[in-house]
C-alpha cells in the first residue's frame, strides 16, 4: 500500500492523519504544501478534494482525515 498526504504545518487534520498512520506503523510520503500555493491548487484540482490533507492511496483519492479514520475503523488499513 502506497501512501501519499498533501498537507501543510498549520492544518491539525494534516497532524491528526499523520500520527494516525504513525501509529499504525505505515510509511507514507508526505508532500509538504507550505509555501507552494500553485502546486497545492494544481493537487486540489487534479484529485478534486479542496482542502488539506489530501490523502492518496495507490494513487486514488481516499479524501481527507475524516476518511482516514473511517478506513482505519473498518479494518482497511491492517
């Protein structure tokens, strides 16, 4: 399983979504979106989730943290 989170320092969803995975002992590539304004407007677009975190799994929009923890509950992250 291939894990990607667009987020920014500010954003406690984007931290909530990282110490979920953390905790859970999987790795995953964090796309730090400060500063970068037009690349995280061009990730917003092209996965069509407009807010932080983005979270991608193999390549698919999963969505935000909110989906994160509602995949974490049904078993499918294990």
């Amino acid at each position: 399983m291939q894990i990607e989170l667009y987020t920014t320092a500010w954003c406690p969803f984007c931290q909530r979504a990282k110490a979920l995975l953390e905790r859970r002992g999987l790795a995953f590539v964090e796309h730090r979106m400060d500063g970068r304004e037009a690349e995280l407007a061009e990730a917003k677009r092209r996965f069509g989730h407009p807010t932080v975190p983005i979270v991608v799994i193999d390549g698919q929009l999963l969505g935000g943290c909110d989906s994160l923890e509602a995949l974490e509950r049904r078993g499918g992250l294990d």
